[in-house]
C-alpha cells in the first residue's frame, strides 16, 4: 500500500479536519440551546408552550434519518447545483 498519498495531501487532509471542527462547532452553538429550550417546553405546565414543542418533538422523532439524509443531499444538489 502506497501511504505517500497521504503525506502528499496532508494540506487538503487538514483543510476538510477544520471544516468538520467548525461544522461541529456550529451544529453545538445551534443545537444546545435549542435542546434546551425544546425540553424545558416539554415541561412546562403552560399548555400553549407545552402542545407545539410536544408536536415539534414527535414529529421530528418519526421521520427516519435516512429521509432527512435524502432531503439534505438531493436539496443541497439541487439548490447549489453540485
């Protein structure tokens, strides 16, 4: 097994490792607080609070994650013309 190829590309390599970093970052800046918010929903005794954060919740928990992996490569595909 040639491994030069890695140390040929080690540039690129490290460029798509800080873009994972970053949209890890980004998807825990935007997914924490919004947990938060959705759970503290979820107990709430205000029935107006509790119902669309219940629906939010049930709804997102039925769709498979399959579909929303579709959704996201034929949507991006589509829109951006990759």
């Amino acid at each position: 097994m040639d491994w030069s190829v890695i140390s040929r590309n080690l540039p690129l390599l490290m460029g798509g490792l800080l873009t994972t970093f970053k949209l890890a970052a980004f998807a825990l800046l935007g997914g924490l607080p919004l947990g938060i918010l959705v759970g503290l929903g979820r107990i709430s005794s205000k029935k107006w609070i509790y119902y669309p954060v219940s629906f939010y919740v049930n709804f997102l928990r039925n769709i498979p994650l399959i579909l929303v992996i579709f959704w996201f490569s034929f949507g991006c595909h589509c829109l951006y013309h990759f």
